[in-house]
C-alpha cells in the first residue's frame, strides 16, 4: 500500500508541475478504434451522431458546416478552428458525446470523425500549439497541447491511420483515456447507428432542463431509463423514430398517454410542429414508448426548407 501512495503522489506531482511524460499504454491490448463507440466516455450523458455524407446530399454542403458545436473561439484559438472545420469537411460521420446543460463555451466534449483525414494534420496549422504526437501503437497517435483558455476546446487529438479523429476537451482527457488506450469496458451512451440523424441520452440529466420550458414533455420522461431515435430521408419522404425506455410496462403506456396529448397541441401549431405532430404515432411496445413519424416527399421539402432557413417556421 505504501508504494501504491508513493507511486500516486509521485505522478501527481508531475502532473502539477506541468510535466509532458506520460505513462505508456499497455502493450496489450492497446488501443482500438472499429466503431465511434470505442471512443465514447461513459460519463458523457448526451450523444448525437449525424451521417454527413446524406447530409450533404439533402441539405448541402453549407448547412452541414453550420453543424459544428460552438466549442472554440475563432479569434482566440484559429489553427483549432480551422483544424474543426477540415476535419468535419473531410468526414463522413460525425459524432458528439457532450455533457448537457451547459453553455457552449464551457461544455465538456468527445467528438468523433470518421473519414478520410490524409490532409488534416494538427501540426501543419499555423500557429498551432498541438505538440509532435506520440505513437500509441495500433495506428493510433496522441496530440496533446497546453491548456486551453475556453474549457470548451479540444486539448487532445487521438488520430487512428487517416480514418479516425476524436477531439477530446480538457475535462475529458481522464475519461477519454481510460476508454480509449485502457479499453475500459465502461457503460456508455451510444445512439443507433441509421438514418441521417440519430441520438441517444439519459433522461435523468436531461429533465431538469426541459421542466422550465417543455413541462409536458419532462413528466413524460419521468421513470425513462434511456432515450434514443433516429430520423432518415430519402427521396419517399422522412421517417423517425424515439424510443424511451422505461423499467415496466405501466409506466411506458402511462408515457404514451402523456406524449399523445402533447401531440394533440403541437398538431394545431406552427408549420414545422403542427407538421411533424401530425406525422407522429404513439404506441408503447412492452416497456419501451416508441414515436414512429411519416412524412411525405412534400413534408420532407418543408422540412429541409426549415432547415436550411429558407422559410420561417
């Protein structure tokens, strides 16, 4: 026990001290990186996952670069910046594991890009302060840098060969590791990997949030476990899913009968909610409430329309 306590104070000590070793990752297994939720901190409550690629295909290339989370500031720190936005150009997927309820400069992140990174370095941005990376083995390198003066902005890059690149904040770096060099098989958030859009959150965190403004809508959730969905579009029209996970089918049917009166309000609504209500069908399955909504080609126009503000809603 008292070389354990040495061995504790002795690393952070040099933590302390602004020391840039590191402990190596084991040899084996090493690091892994087959699916973005290999990258995915199980402390993270929030996760969106967005298909870029049909995106790009429904709403262009201009709206999905509007997709990028506020997480650095342009002025302060642009080689960051700019190193966001080539990553995002460059990738096909995108995923966002966040801690909600925060602002946005001071929200604690995991982002994960899948693509083809040949051309994204974090070492080629002028003025950049990403340090050489260090190689993890696998195909993995690590680039850390100083701290950040916003909370909100990547002070850790884990690259995998030119497929993978996850941005790390300052407060995620403990968490990040433990999943990602330590394999830790650590309970995660992880939407479904379908549609355009997908997400997935625990609701506990998420309640207190919606309760000020969306009072309907929390006491839904109340008992959920877990909530996650999807929305795809094609050339048919759109089709979404939510499903909230309760512990018993009681609650679930309880849910179901909360949600359809929300619904019966926002289908006399604005354009977009009337329109999206009135696609929407409730119907608990065993102790899951699952939101299936149909839109048509038109009701898909309208929707892209909103989306890329072309017309008010």
């Amino acid at each position: 026990m008292k070389g354990l306590r040495a061995f504790a104070i002795a690393v952070t000590a040099a933590a302390a001290l602004g020391c840039t070793k590191r402990l190596p990752p084991p040899a084996d297994p090493g690091p892994v990186g087959d699916r973005a939720g290999d990258f995915v901190p199980g402390d993270l409550d929030a996760v969106v996952r967005v298909d870029l690629d049909a995106g790009r295909r429904l709403f262009g290339a201009t709206a999905v670069r509007g997709l990028m989370l506020d997480v650095v500031d342009s002025e302060q720190d642009p080689a960051t910046a700019n190193l966001l936005s080539k990553a995002l150009d460059h990738a096909s997927t995108v995923v966002v594991a966040f801690r909600p309820g925060l602002s946005a400069r001071t929200t604690d992140h995991v982002i994960v890009f899948h693509g083809n990174f040949k051309e994204v370095d974090p070492r080629r941005e002028p003025k950049g302060d990403f340090r050489p990376p260090i190689d993890l083995g696998g195909g993995f390198q690590l680039y850390d840098r100083p701290q950040p003066r916003r909370r909100s902005a990547p002070a850790r890059i884990y690259a995998r060969a030119s497929d993978w690149l996850v941005f790390v904040s300052a407060a995620e770096i403990d968490s990040a590791e433990r999943v990602i060099e330590r394999r830790a098989d650590d309970e995660h958030v992880e939407p479904p990997d379908r549609g355009v859009l997908s997400y997935a959150f625990r609701p506990e965190p998420i309640m207190p949030l919606l309760g000020p403004k969306f009072p309907a809508v929390a006491k839904a959730l109340d008992g959920a476990t877990n909530v996650s969905g999807s929305v795809a579009a094609d050339e048919r029209g759109l089709r979404a899913t939510l499903e909230i996970v309760f512990t018993n089918e009681a609650d679930a049917t309880e849910a179901g009968k909360r949600l359809e009166a929300v619904l019966s309000v926002l289908r006399t609504s604005g354009r977009l909610l009337g329109l999206l209500a009135s696609g929407a069908h409730v119907s608990p399955v065993g102790s899951t409430m699952v939101v299936r909504i149909d839109l048509d080609a038109r009701g898909l126009a309208t929707v892209i329309e909103c989306a890329t503000r072309e017309a008010r809603c």
